[in-house]
C-alpha cells in the first residue's frame, strides 16, 4: 500500500549564537515563527501533539522541558514528548514526529529543537555535555568530545592519508556559506593558512576545527501528505528516516575511520526511499569537528573510505559544487546549539527545497539528506527530505 | 481498514527498593528476565528499535543513557531513543515503543523504564526531581510536589468533603497489595490508624501518604499482532493509547481538584478502544501520593468529581473488589523509580492479564487501563491492554 509520508509544512529559526534570551523564549520565538510561515496558516488547536528534542533544557537549571513546550506554544493539552539523544536530540524527535504522522495517529505536528548552553558556568557545561561522553573510560580519564574526534582524526590521517589541509578546508568552506546565512553564529570568511595557524585543541584539531557553543531554536511543523497542500503549495516530503546506534566508548567500537551508526541510519534512509544517492543534491551533515563531515560523506556512502578529503579540496562539497554539503554553515559556522541542531539541518531542507534559500540557494534543489549524531557515534539519524 | 496493534510479548522488572546495583546493571537485569520471558524466544538481533524512559539517569551523573541502553541490551546497531517526561517518562517510552509498531515500522521493539535514585544525596535528588515542577511559581518559592499535591488534597476535601480516611485507605489498600508482590520495595501491611498518625510531610499529606525513593528497572518486548502468537500463546495487545497536556504550574491550571492531562489522555485512549470503561477490570494509576489516587480514579471516568473517597472506603478498589486498583502495590507500596513506573505499570497489566500474578491476581482478568503521570499533571499517559 502507499505509505502515508509526513511533510514538513513550516518552519522557524531562531538565529544562533550567544542570545539573550532563555530557554522559553527561544521556543516561543522559533515556534512562532513556524506558525508565521504556514502560508495558508493553521491555527494552533490543529496541532495533535509535539515533540521536544534537548540535551539539558538550560544546562539543568530547568526540567520537564515538554510542559514548557506545551506553554509556550500555545498548544492547549496536545501531548508533548522530550526526546534526548545527546547531540542528535532533534533528529530523534523530527523521527518520532513523522512516525506519529505515518501511523495515521497525528494529522498535524510539531517538533522543536533546543538548546540554551551560554547561560551557563563553562565548568558545569563541560560536566553536562562531558556526561554525553563515555564516562568510565573516556571522560574519568580527562578525554573531551574534542579529544575524541581528534583520536577518530589521527586514525583517520593515518589510515587513509588524510591531509590537514582537508579538514581546514570543511572549515573555509563552512564559514564561507555562513557568510549567506543570516541565522548563523559566525559571518565571517576564514582562510586555510587561518585555520592550520589557530591554537590546538586536540591535536590534530584547532581551534576553528570546533563548532561553538551556542543558544538556539527551531521548529518544525509536520502534516500529512494527504492534507500538506491544504496549508502550503510547496510542502517538502519526509521520504526515508533512519537510524542507528553503536558504543559510547571509542574503543568498544569496530572502527576508528567510520561511524557505524551513520552507516547503519543512511541504509535504513534508502531502503525505502524513492531515490538513491545519485538522486540527492546536498547534504547537511553532523559537521561538530571538521573531521566529522569527513568521516559523513564517507559513511553516507558518497565518498569511498578515505575519499572524502579529495572531494573537499577539489571544491566538490562548496555551494556551487557537484554536491553542496552545509549549505547553511554547518554546526561549524552556523552554531550547534545541542538539541537544535538536527532540526536546524531540517529546517535547511525545508527552506532549499523551496528555493527560499536566499544567496545560499542550492540551485534546482529538490531532493536532500541530513545526518544527526550523537555522543561521537553512539547514534545517529539520516532524513531523506523531497519537494512534493 | 484494521490497524496493526502493538502486543506485549515478553516482560522483565528487577526489584524496586534502595537497591546495590548501579543504573546500567538494573537496565540489564529487567532486559535480560524481559527476553528469557518470552515464551519461545526472541533473538536479540531480532530488536529493530528501542526505547527508554528516564528522568535522570542516576542524577545526572551520568548521561547519554540511550547509548547505556543500547550497550547493556546488546542490541547491536538498532537505534535507542530517551524519552523524557518527568514522572511519566515510561509512559511515554511506551507510547513511541507502541507507535514504531503501528506504523509499521517495526516488528520487535524493546522499552525500559529505569531510574537509580538512592546513591545520590538527598540535596540533590530533591533539585533533580524538584526542577520537573514549576520552577518560576513553585519550586523558587519552596514547594514541593508533596507540597503541590497536598494543596491538591485541601482543595478536594473542601471542594467535595474528602475525609483524611478516604486518603489512608488508598495507603493502606496499597501496602496489603504490596505484600503479595515480590518485587515491591514495601511489602508491609499499614494500618489507618498508622497513616494517620504519621508525620505530616505537607498537611493534609503524612509520611505514610507518599511514594518512596526508589531504583528500578523494568523491560517489555512489543511486538506486531500480526506475528505474536510466533513468540507466545498469550500475548497482551495494546488497543488504546492516549496522552495529555497541562500548565505545569498549579496556579495555571483551571482546576484544582482535576487533572486535565489525564481526562484527555483517557478520552484519547477510549476513542476508538474496542471497549469502555466498563470493560475494565482493573487500574494501574499514578499514586504518587495517597490524593493522586482519588483524582485519577475521577478523571479516568470510573467515579464521578469527589465520588473516588467513597468508593475507595467501601472497599470497591481493592483486591477481589469490584475494580482493583493498583494490585502491584502501587507507587505507593511497590515504589517510585520515577522513569520506571509507567514500564511497571505495563508490566503488571501483562502478567495479570495472562493469569501470571500469583497471590495478587485479578480473577480472570482481560482487560485492563494503566495511567502514568508527568510533574504533578503537566502531562499524562493512559493505555489500554486486552488479552489476545
């Protein structure tokens, strides 16, 4: 039978970076902004229920982060699910809320992504993002999230290669399509020799290897296929959704080169899917280090094992490129508030597909694919999105 | 057309009390009884998808717990979700455990529901939990949730002449029930007299009117209806499934004396169940404190507003009474592992419903209701179990 698919119908942004404003806020800020969007508008009461992805709802400070949700978007008593999933928080909850589509339960969803972290002592941030981590052989042992990926890098250059002009090159070319997002944190071009220069972090990874710490929101509104052109001509279509997991320890895993559960969550994407990788036309990839939208184009299986190097330095993954990755920024330039991230990336897609991208258009766009993860590897989710 | 139904198949629930094992062993042993009680096997690779409920994962000390989940299941490489709600952070696992089979995406799915409360220090525990109620109105200015739910009581016995006897006797029915669980953390008959003479912790609420601090775990293997009978003779179908929203805090909610997230979660879960409330033989509610007892019993629909206290006093809710309600033990006797307890709640329908209870069963039990509720009634869940 024909699978009822979900569409993403609206959306909303905060802009990322160092905000003023609370978790709350940000919410009602980003969700209003989704209901704004819906061009023949759809009233509040229509929303069935919602999903809520964030790592910490303001570093702890607050919990039931769903009541909040329920609050501040005016949704009356439609059920509200926290999804937490580290760093792929939102890409769980897109997930969760496009099977409540598919079931046939929902008609009308929303789905949001959150994270407040500036507001919080770097100390405690560090414990609570470090608790993301391994914490029995990585994180007691003094190993960050930077550390990790840098361990993931150097095997990575060893391995296959890999040149450390080829990860300043994710960051150049990130920052550069920053530049043409308005909702990005960093607006400013870096150069390579910039990026080699910069303090270490984890060797072999910089400083502008990181993505930043960064407040933010985004919401989604989902509907059925079989309702979307009610409320919008140019709804954009969920078409594959997948999802993987693997170890949280680097060491309990198969390989230091690829993410297994990025592998796995792509496979799944197109099992089903109505194309193959040939037919998609950009990516936004989980880009957390440099080395990680590497690590992406290989095991989304557009890049063989140690290809995806060879593929940045010629250009290929640059907005104009054979295949755009990060469009936006990237969590690179554009930020990586946690829990908002894997919602941002769907908010991209939706955008793009529409041709509503502005000087960062993806030219002709009608097909694209996001990559969430979380805890370096121990989940992962990939979206297949299409203009209906 | 007929809708695919999610079934239990398979079952597991460590202890619940102040236990020596840490979070990651609790989530393994629930796992491990949960696949040895299926009644002819299910292979692990055979789980496609997982969920877990928890609120905080031995108090934030450490996180990612769907990567724990996923390493202690030894599940491979499908995908674990967290899901979040406070108090009803199990319910809603199930829900999305429960959902993945409807739509049929799934066919094996695993749920758990976990929480290790008791090696954190009390201070920090009552943050943890505290910050799931209302922080602005009610957790600043020292409320409690026993303090939240007292003031619930105050108003219900104005409202509607509740007798402090009616709120022992949920206590006190409980306990008894308690003693014929060998999982509950309280397995001590309690005597009226006793709870009323306990120690207020916040009038009218005494010592003997809350739930414990607990640790626990709990574990269910869904499966499509389609092929349970593959797995087991008795599988327990889910043919209901709803859940609520409210304000989260009390000052901003339209009653006092109702919770309207489970009066819409329960309309939900009946909407189209293949029976009504009459059709129920037994309740699985949230009793939190003795007070949350009576409510639920009047916003589920099985007493009118203020009519819970009578029936409870006559006797009608206990075991072999004409509609028992929490024969495990409740959160009040069996405790209150707070990620745990909508999975408990599961499980007891799922061993009653197959005749499994021992000294504790419901005579010729088909159908029952479970309700699980999120930060004194931000949210809700009600499902609704039938013998297959």
């Amino acid at each position: 039978m024909a699978r009822r698919r979900a569409t993403v119908v609206g959306a909303g942004h905060t802009r990322f970076g160092v905000l003023p404003d609370g978790p709350r806020a940000l919410m009602r800020q980003a969700v209003d902004a989704a209901f704004r969007s819906v061009d023949r508008g759809v009233d509040r009461s229509r929303v069935e229920e919602a999903f809520l992805g964030t790592l910490g709802f303001s570093g702890w400070q607050l919990g039931n982060a769903s009541a909040a949700l329920a609050e501040e978007a005016r949704i009356g008593h439609a059920p509200v699910t926290r999804v937490e999933n580290a760093c792929a928080s939102a890409g769980f909850a897109l997930r969760s809320g496009v099977r409540a589509i598919e079931s046939g339960a929902r008609d009308v969803v929303l789905v949001v992504g959150l994270e407040k972290m500036t507001d919080s002592p770097s100390a405690h941030r560090r414990y609570w993002l470090g608790v993301s981590g391994d914490t029995e052989w990585e994180r007691l042992a003094g190993l960050t999230f930077a550390g990790v990926y840098a361990l993931m890098a150097s095997a990575h250059m060893a391995a296959h290669g890999t040149p450390p002009e080829a990860l300043a090159a994710v960051a150049v070319k990130n920052h550069a399509n920053g530049t043409k997002n308005p909702n990005a944190q960093f607006q400013k071009v870096i150069t390579r020799e910039q990026v080699l220069a910069a303090p270490r972090v984890a060797d072999p990874l910089g400083l502008l290897d990181c993505c930043p710490v960064s407040d933010g929101a985004v919401a989604l509104i989902l509907a059925g296929d079989d309702m979307a052109r009610t409320l919008t001509d140019t709804p954009v279509a969920v078409v594959g959704a997948g999802a993987g997991a693997d170890a949280l320890a680097l060491q309990e895993r198969d390989s230091l080169t690829q993410l297994a559960a990025t592998r796995v969550a792509a496979a799944e994407a197109f099992r089903h899917a109505p194309f193959d990788r040939t037919g998609v036309q950009f990516l936004e990839v989980h880009d957390c280090f440099t080395i990680a939208e590497l690590l992406a184009l290989e095991d989304l299986g557009f890049a063989d094992p140690g290809g995806a190097a060879a593929m940045t330095l010629e250009g290929a993954t640059a907005l104009g490129g054979r295949l755009p990755v990060n469009p936006d920024g990237g969590l690179k330039a554009k930020g990586h508030p946690i829990g908002a991230s894997g919602a941002s990336q769907a908010y991209e897609a939706f955008v793009q597909l529409r041709g509503a991208a502005g000087a960062r258009q993806v030219v002709g766009a009608e097909r694209a694919l996001t990559h969430n993860v979380g805890g370096s590897g121990a989940s992962a989710t990939v979206t297949l999105f299409e203009r209906m």
